[in-house]
C-alpha cells in the first residue's frame, strides 16, 4: 500500500516541490546557527557588502586588495539578498548564505525534474531527496560561497539535458523550454564559477555523442539562440570588467587562480589520485548506503539511454577533478546529481546482494567517522551546551546508518533511503548547533562582542575607528568590523592606540606592541582577552582588547 500512496503524492510538480523543501530543512540550520567562517566565505561576504557600501558592482574587492578570481555571479546574487532581506550595516552573515541555499533548493528540485522524465515520477522524487539530503550540498546550502549555486546551475543544465537527449532518442522534438533552461543553466554557471560547468557539461555532451555515435542530438540544442543567450547572460559583465580593470580581472583569473590549480597543488590544497572517491561515502551520507547500487546500475544497465547519460554526467567530469592536482571537498558537487539519481534507479529495480552489504557496511563506516569528528570536536573545543547538540548529532547519525543499513539488508531499500535521509537530515541540523557551540573556534566573533560590550565598535559611534588588529587576519574579523579595519602588527597597534583607536593584540606581539607604546607615550586600557583557536591555519591565539586613552571606562573579558 505504501508504492500507490507515495506515488499519487509525488505525481507531477509535487516531486521536485517535495524535494526542495526537504533539502531547505537540511540547508537551514547551517545558514541560521554558523558563524562567519573563515576564509572564503567571509572574503565572498565581505567583496560582496563592499559592492552595496560603494555601489560598485563591476569591480570585487576585499578591502583595498583586488578579488578577481572568480566572476561576479554569486556576489550579485548575495547583494540582492542582503538588500531585500536586511541592511548591510547590520553585518549579518545570514543573508549572504541565502542564494547558496536557493542554490542547493534549485539543484534537488531539478534533479527530481530530472529522474522523473528518465526514471519515473518515483525515482525522481527519491534522486532529489538523496541529492539535498547529502552532507556536502547541505553544509555548501549554508555557506556564502559558490558552491551549491554552481551545483544548482550545472544540475539544471544537465537536467534539461537529459530531457532533451531522451527526446531526441525517441525521435521527438524537444520542448522550446527544455533548450532554455539548459542555456540558462550554462550562462548561470560561467557567471557564478567560469569554466568549471563547462568542465562538467561539456565531456558529457562529448561522451555520449561518442558512445552513442551520434552527433545528431547535438544539433536540437538550439545554438542559434543559445550561444546568444550565455553570451548576454555573461558578456555585458565579462566587458564592464575588462574595461575597468584593463585587462587585470583575467590575467588573476586565469594566471593566478585558474592556471596554478590546473599546474599544481595551488594554496597547498592538494590531494592524492582518488581522493574524491574515498571521500564520497563520508560527502554522500546519509546516502551512502546506496552508493555501491548507483555503481553496479551504472555498469549493469549502461545500455539504457538514461542511465549512459548519468555516467557520461559523472564519469568524465570525476575524473577531470581526480586528475587535477589541486583539490578541495566540495570540487565534485555538480556530479552529485548523478550519482543521486543512478541511485535512484537503482530502486527501480531489486538490490543485488554484493551492494546490500557494500552500502549497509559503508553507510556505518561513514557514520562512524562523523561521530568521530563530533567527538573530537567537542573534546578539543567544547562546552556543556555543546554536549547537548553533540549527542543528539551522534544519536540521529548513528540512527540514520543503522536503520538503513538494517532495512537495506532486508530489501527494503527505499524504506531505507527514506529513514536515512530523515534522521540524516536532523543530524547534520544537530551538527550545526553543535558547531556553533565550540566556542574557541569563533574567535571574531568573541572578539566583535568584546569590543561592542567594551563601547570600542566603530558603529557604535562613541570611539574612532577602525580597529587595529595583530595576529588574527582572518576575513571574518574584517566582515564583522568593516572594510577599514587595520590589519597590522605591533608598531601598527601602538599607533592605533596613540591615534585614539581600539586595538587588538595577539600574545606573540605583546611584547614588541608595549615597547612601541611606550616609544610613542600611550598607554592602553586592557578591557578583555579572547582566547582561542584559529582553525585557518592551526594556531591557538590569545587577543587582548586595548582602549585608547580617553575611551569610555567600560571593561569585558570577551569569555
């Protein structure tokens, strides 16, 4: 009885609808309860609150320093949602997080759209829940960087894709709109993230024409109109930035950010050859459990046009992103809908043993390693209402692998993805809170409240700014104080000081910042100490917050 009624409820619209919403319950937590995390989210947020404070959209910067790496796409889409949703004095990290989330919405939604047309009204659903209940489209839905809006995009484009290739496969013409929004996803795309959804859809589109040995396909696409369409999507901005930069956003673009990662292990952020497949099962979860399935029908029922064209999405693209030397977590995301929905064809038929018993014993294996992050977490950096998060994160993950694994190893495999996906969800959501209770990691904004309750905020009108801090460079810090926030050494925060502004010091300076005070002849009032680690590069800081001469005689001790 349970087919029939899970049919009729996602019949049509309602499967993506169902989707979406499921993966906004996962995203949300992490927009909601993380701090400003540092680095590249805040260099996003912070690029991005300079465009609304200069009403420059044209040119990225962070601070006085050029950000010309990546293409102004989700910097525009983060000012919309701080305009319409907040202030950008307001220094609220949320709003910025919004379009990632829309992002991660847009990808589960499509995919369901997706395995609908392929895979029936049923799998669709189940691909687009697997695809937003994932760990790493759920925590990029609650990071402003670009991320699960370039996921979102290459997902539609490739959803549109298939509907247009299964339809070229049956010798019928496809639907004006399908072509459009395959052109809008890859216009989207290049203006989020450059070429990196071309690298996804493009070996697609080639690997199939040659396996299927079929170019034809091809030609439905709408090129006409289509090349045109990215071209007004990207090109006013691509010339706007050319011209005002002279040429300088591409040369940093692709010889400083694109180049080094293809040549190297760029920022240190390298990798060995399959690293991304034995990460998968840990990104996947809590639909691990289904991943040696994905496998085995992407190899057993490779001769289905809607299954070859799952593994010409994620085959090629995967093994660019092994290739390449430089590597980070996330770089694989927009092939997840792939896996997501080979998964969910694989339930349109029975489970073979083998991946039963693969999938139940890596769901637990994966599980294992969450909970043994928590753990680790909470010992290093916890505090007793961390506690609280902490177990109720270990309960609902081991929850999620366990029932799955039991109901999967007694074919009940979509029971098992349901239970999984649900308990996951609520996991990850524990997870969130349980970050936002290790204290120690969140030294900006121990710092921002120190400062606010010591009266030394800029904002608060009742001091000069900017603040000058030592030792702790963090983005973050300069999202949640400003643009013109100093960062400096201990000559540099003796002035500060001398200059009647607030500084910060780092307890490796003390000693070169006292000897600077004393040369200029002013002494600053301690009013707090935070203490802290920096998990940007592993150091543990301790900052003592300093008030000029002259400064309101109020104290905290920034705890």
């Amino acid at each position: 009885m349970m087919r029939p009624n899970l049919d009729h409820h996602i019949a049509g619209w309602r499967g993506p609808l169902l989707a979406a919403l499921l993966t906004l319950v996962a995203g949300l937590p992490g927009l909601l309860l993380l701090p400003p995390l540092d680095r590249d989210e805040s260099r996003y947020a912070q690029a991005t609150s300079q465009m609304l404070e200069s009403g420059d959209y044209v040119d990225i910067r962070f601070q006085d320093e050029p950000r010309w790496k990546k293409p102004v796409g989700i910097y525009w889409m983060q000012a919309v949602a701080v305009a319409t949703t907040s202030q950008v004095e307001n220094r609220d990290i949320a709003p910025y997080r919004i379009p990632s989330l829309l992002g991660a919405i847009l990808a589960a939604a499509a995919g369901a759209w997706a395995g609908a047309a392929l895979f029936g009204q049923r799998a669709g659903f189940l691909g687009g829940i697997l695809l937003g209940a994932t760990f790493l489209l759920s925590t990029e839905a609650g990071i402003a960087k670009t991320d699960a809006m370039l996921c979102g995009a290459v997902t539609l484009s490739m959803a549109a894709l298939a509907r247009i290739y299964m339809a070229a496969r049956a010798d019928k013409p496809p639907q004006r709109l399908h072509k459009l929004l395959f052109w809008l996803g890859l216009g989207l795309s290049i203006l989020i993230k450059g070429p990196i959804g071309l690298i996804v859809i493009v070996p697609a589109m080639i690997a199939l024409s040659v396996w299927d040995r079929d170019l034809s396909w091809m030609r439905r696409l709408g090129w006409g109109w289509g090349l045109p369409l990215v071209a007004l999507i990207v090109g006013p901005w691509a010339i706007a930035i050319t011209i005002a930069t002279d040429g300088g956003f591409w040369r940093e673009a692709i010889g400083g950010d694109l180049a080094p990662k293809l040549t190297g292990a760029h920022e240190s952020h390298g990798g060995f050859p399959g690293m991304y497949l034995a990460l998968a099962p840990l990104l996947f979860f809590p639909a691990t459990l289904m991943l040696p399935a994905a496998l085995s029908t992407a190899w057993h029922r490779r001769s289905e046009p809607a299954v070859r064209f799952m593994v010409c999405w994620l085959v090629p693209a995967w093994l660019i992103f092994e290739a390449a030397p430089t590597k980070l977590w996330h770089y694989t995301l927009p092939t997840f809908g792939a896996v997501a929905l080979l998964a969910a064809a694989a339930l349109t038929q029975p489970i073979g043993v083998i991946s039963r018993r693969v999938g139940a014993l890596l769901t637990v294996l994966a599980a294992t390693l969450i909970i043994g992050i928590t753990l680790y977490g909470l010992t290093e950096f916890g505090t007793s209402t961390a506690q609280t998060w902490a177990a109720l994160t270990i309960a609902f993950t081991a929850g999620a692998a366990a029932i799955g694994a039991f109901l999967l190893l007694n074919r009940a495999a979509t029971s098992a993805v349901i239970a999984s996906v649900v308990l996951g969800v609520i996991a990850h959501a524990a997870l969130a809170g349980t970050l936002r209770q290790l204290r120690p990691l969140s030294v900006a904004p121990r710092l921002e409240a120190t400062l606010e309750h010591a009266a030394l905020h800029p904002r608060q009108g009742r001091i000069t700014g900017p603040v000058a801090i030592t030792g702790f460079h963090e983005p973050s810090f300069v999202f949640l104080t400003g643009r013109s926030t100093e960062l400096t050494d201990a000559d540099g925060a003796a002035r500060a000081l001398a200059e009647g502004r607030p500084a910060i010091v780092e307890a490796h300076d003390a000693d070169a910042f006292h000897q600077s005070s004393a040369r200029l002849g002013v002494t600053g009032r301690a009013v707090g100490v935070v203490t802290g680690h920096n998990y940007s590069n592993g150091d543990d800081v301790s900052l003592t917050v300093y008030a000029p001469p002259g400064a309101p005689d109020t104290t905290g001790d920034g705890r």
